[in-house]
C-alpha cells in the first residue's frame, strides 16, 4: 500500500479538513530545493516549507554538524544545566540581533515563542507592581496557535471556538501613507481607558495575512508611542527572521528597537524545531530579584536541545556567509524583475516585494481555502512547484540556495497557472 493510503489510517493533518482534503502527498527526499515524492516526483520548494529551510533541504554544512554534535550530548535538562551549543549559539545571535537584544530563552516553536513574548510582556508590569492586562496587535496578524498568540492574532478565521478564552486584545490596522495620525489617535484612546502591557506586531511583512506588507514610517511612529508609554514592543520575526527582508531581522529596517523578538522558523533551517524568544536587558532586570516568583516560570523540556542548537548555530552562520548574502540580493534582484514583467497582467491585481518575499494579487476574490485555490495548488504541483496560494494571493519565498533556472521555472509556471483561473 502507498504511503499516501497508509497515512489515512491513523494520521491526523495540521490545519486539514480531512473530509475535504484525504490525500497527503507523501515526500520521501529532499535535497537543495527539490521534494521528491514517493512516485518518484520532484518539486521546487518555493515557500522553503514554510520558510524554514532557507539554505536549501540536507545542507550537509549543517546535517554533518549536527550528526557530530549527536555523538557528544544528545539531550540535557535547560534548568540548572548549560552546554556548548546553547553558550555558542547566544553569542553568535547577539553579535547579529539589534544592539539593544541581550537575553535568548529557548522554547519550541514560532507559538510558544510568542507565547513566551506575551507572558514576559504581562509579567514585567506584574513584578513592577502595576497590573496592565491587556495587548495591543494589528487587525490582520497571525501570531500562532497557542492561547496567548491566537489571542493576539487578529486573522482568526477559525478561532471561534476558543474566543471567549482569549486575552483582551484591542486592535489597530496596519499603517499606510495616509493613516498614521488616525492610528496615533485610537493609541490614545486606547491607553486614556485601559491598561495596556504590551504591543505585540510582525514588523514589516505579515506572514499569514497572504504577506501584506505595510508602512515602515508608520510602524516607528507606533513602536515610539509604545515607547513613551511604557508598553513593551514584541517583534515576531518568526517568519520575518534571518534574511527574509534582505536584512538578518526586519526589525533592524527600522530605527525603535523591539524590547523583545520571537524568532523561529529559518532558526534551524528547518533541521529541527526551536524557537527562542530574546529581549532587552531592561525586560531581564525586571525578573531578577531575591523572590523566586519574579522568575519566568515558563520552560519546555526541549528547551535549548543541544542538536537544534548545533543546527541554529550552523544556520546563522551560513546566514552571515558571503555567497548566502550575495544570493539573497540576486534573489531580491529577479524578483524585481518579475515584478516589472507581471504587475500589468490583467490577471493581476498587485504585487509587492520585500527582500527575497513576493506576492501578487490575483484579480479576483477567492475564499482563503476555497476550490480556486486548490485548482491553483494542484496545477503548480503537476508542474513541479511547491506554491500555497493563500486566498487570491501567491507569494514565493525560496530558499537562498535556488539557482536563477529554479526560479525563473517558478514565476513562468504562476504566469500559467493564470490560464485556469
Ligand atoms: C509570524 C508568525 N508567528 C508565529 C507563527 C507560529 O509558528 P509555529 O507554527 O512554529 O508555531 C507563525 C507560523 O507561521 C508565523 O508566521
């Protein structure tokens, strides 16, 4: 029997309505930027699977590290215990973090890193004395599945069953050119009657959102009225992270630091899960004291697993490589000129660029999970590409090792896939 059919038996799919979608497509290689599936087929990974493996699948550079590392310390308790990896990997992302970053605690994924940022936010007033409960987040952000981050996010098409659990989060849209003094004003309306602890935002580009992305100008304006206002700044780069902006992290477009960032995702190069949440020293100061329960009493048993550490530490240095660097600008370069080529298709509706991100906007509305998009999804496959379109949007984020032919194979293959909409 086929993977694919011994999988329905007891397997149950992230985000998969399993009566509508029965059929997992089963990979069974991966190498660079191609997937290969158990009949033999191979596709470009044009999202790097969930913008994870950003140095290309099997990155011998990172899998020889890690299978060395496996041989010395596979595991080890993260309270009362420090190893290498993790010592290694804090020095290696404070030397590229903005300046203002100081601290690295571990956990496992882009939610829980999140979820660390919320409850750090919640209990630095807390250990203050002031009882501030509630979060600001934009209109459109996804921030994770956990309590704390589907609280905060404000795409939550299918949160409705948990609502009445949620942290009181009041909303702001995203800034243009044009609404920075309206957004400054519902600010102050918004602190004049609640007691606001943190502001929680994925700077620059909103990942889920179908990679909306918003004004820089605008952002600094609300990361400086958080300033003034004592409410903690909590960048989730978890999608934003390690290059995508053509930066190492967006929040360093900007010049108001973040007091502190989720980081996951392309941490690893998608070798294992983990994720950490860092900040300023200012957050760290206010847990440490001679009480016990001014702590973060928050930990994961994985936490700072000393093979995803290895794996991190490898990543960011593969980041910081020369050839990495030159690729994601020839990245961002081809993207450009796509961009000039597609943007007046009459199929288009819009296009938007940042570093080796790009989205367009098809000219039509679509439900976020309806059957154009899984028409689309299905032709980009039969054709070889990875691509999940996400309501009327297809966004490409390819690893920085695919070779100009890869990407030229991806955008002729959208500029088909027009034929069947
Ligand atoms: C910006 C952002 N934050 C948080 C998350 C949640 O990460 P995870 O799926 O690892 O829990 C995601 C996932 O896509 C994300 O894009």
């Amino acid at each position: 029997m086929s993977l694919q059919n011994r999988d329905k038996k007891h397997l149950w799919h992230p985000l998969t309505q399993h009566k509508l979608h029965p059929n997992a497509i089963a990979i069974t290689k991966a190498k660079g930027c191609i997937l290969t599936d158990e009949n033999g087929n191979d596709y470009i990974d044009a999202i790097a699977s969930w913008y994870t493996c950003m140095y290309g699948h099997c990155h011998p550079y990172i899998t020889n590290r890690v299978a060395a590392q496996m041989q010395q310390l596979d595991q080890v308790v993260f309270s009362g215990f420090t190893h290498e990896p993790a010592v290694k990997l804090s020095e290696a992302l404070i030397k590229i973090l903005p300046e203002n970053q100081n601290k690295i605690f571990f956990s496992d994924n882009g939610s829980t890193a999140v979820e660390v940022g919320i409850k750090r936010a919640l209990q630095y007033h807390f250990n203050r004395g002031e009882k501030r409960q509630v979060l600001i987040a934009f209109e459109d952000g996804f921030h994770g599945d956990t309590f704390g981050a589907m609280s905060v996010s404000g795409l939550s098409v299918y949160n409705g069953p948990f609502e009445d659990f949620f942290i009181e989060v009041k909303r702001i849209p995203t800034p243009n050119s044009k609404n920075h003094n309206s957004i400054l004003q519902m600010l102050q309306n918004i602190v004049s009657v609640n007691k606001v602890a943190g502001f929680v935002y994925e700077p620059l580009v909103q990942g889920a959102a179908a990679m909306k992305m918003y004004d820089v100008n605008g952002l600094e304006l609300i990361l400086k009225f958080c300033k003034e206002n004592n409410i903690i700044t909590v960048a989730d780069e978890v999608m934003t992270g390690f290059g995508k902006t053509g930066k190492y992290f967006a929040s360093l477009h900007l010049r108001t630091k973040p007091d502190i960032m989720c980081l996951s995702k392309a941490l690893t190069a998608g070798l294992l899960p983990m994720a950490v949440t860092t900040c300023a020293q200012k957050i760290y100061d206010a847990f440490y004291s001679d009480e016990i329960g001014k702590g973060l009493f928050h930990g994961h048993t994985y936490s700072a697993n000393p093979l995803a550490c290895t794996a991190a530490l490898a990543s960011v240095e593969l980041l910081q490589h020369e050839t990495i660097q030159n690729n994601i600008m020839q990245i961002s370069k081809l993207h450009q000129d796509f961009n000039e080529y597609i943007k007046t298709h009459p199929k288009v509706k819009s296009t938007r660029q940042s570093g080796v991100i790009f989205a367009l906007d098809m000219n039509m509305e679509m439900e976020r999970y309806g059957n154009l998009r899984d028409r689309l999804f299905k032709f980009f496959m039969a054709n070889g590409v990875f691509l999940r379109p996400l309501g009327n949007t297809i966004y490409i984020q390819p690893p920085y090792v695919i070779t100009q032919k890869q990407l030229e194979k991806i955008y002729k293959t959208i500029e088909e896939s027009f034929a069947i909409i």
